[in-house]
C-alpha cells in the first residue's frame, strides 16, 4: 500500500510549499493545470505531493491521501461495499492516470491508478 500523490488544498500555497521546502527539502514545480493548479514536488521513496488553493468558492482546505491501486474499478466496488460514498467518479487525467474521491469515516480519500 502506498499513497501516490497527497493533495493539500489551502488558502495560502506559498505558505505551504515554504514549509514544505524547509522541513523536507522538496522542491516544487510550477502550477499543473491538470492538477488544479497545483504545485507538486517528488516524495522521497515515490509518489508526489501537489499544494492548491481551492477550485471553488465552498471547497475547504482538506489534506486528501490518494492511494496507488492496480484496478480503479475493483477499488471503488471495494470502497462502495465498505460504506463508501463516491464524490467523483473515475476520472481520467490526460497522462497522469485515473483517479477516483470518495468519502468515508467524515474524510475524503483518493484513489490513483496510473
């Protein structure tokens, strides 16, 4: 198990990735449109961490772990049998992969499969 891209949506990014920069030493890119914007950085060991602000005015700052899997499909009937409620559907990204949101236990989840 291992989580693929941690996505951190807040109000202040360069905040956010300053921190993340002195504490970890990552070294983040310029915004990703087919990521929200977001400003992604290598995580050591695999994986990326991508920091945006909010898509829309109710979106609140949320810190949603996305989880590699092999088959997006037979993850989400898993989840769905485990109680949880999609928020978005699998989702192709153009040359990123397939992502799904879910809600579960009062928190957001994801799921990635490149």
């Amino acid at each position: 198990m291992q989580v693929y891209y941690l996505e951190v949506v807040t109000n202040d990014v360069d905040a956010v990735c300053r921190a993340y920069v002195a504490t970890w030493g990552l070294q983040f890119g310029e915004p990703d449109t087919l990521l929200g914007n977001a400003r992604t950085a290598a995580l050591h060991g695999g994986g990326l961490v991508g920091v945006r602000g909010p898509l829309r005015e109710d979106e609140e700052p949320v810190v949603r772990p996305y989880w590699l899997v092999d088959d997006i499909k037979v993850a989400v009937a898993a989840v769905e049998k485990a109680g949880g409620e999609m928020a978005l559907p699998p989702t192709e990204i153009p040359g990123r992969g397939t992502i799904a949101i879910y809600f579960l236990g009062n928190n957001q989840h994801g799921l990635w499969q490149p």
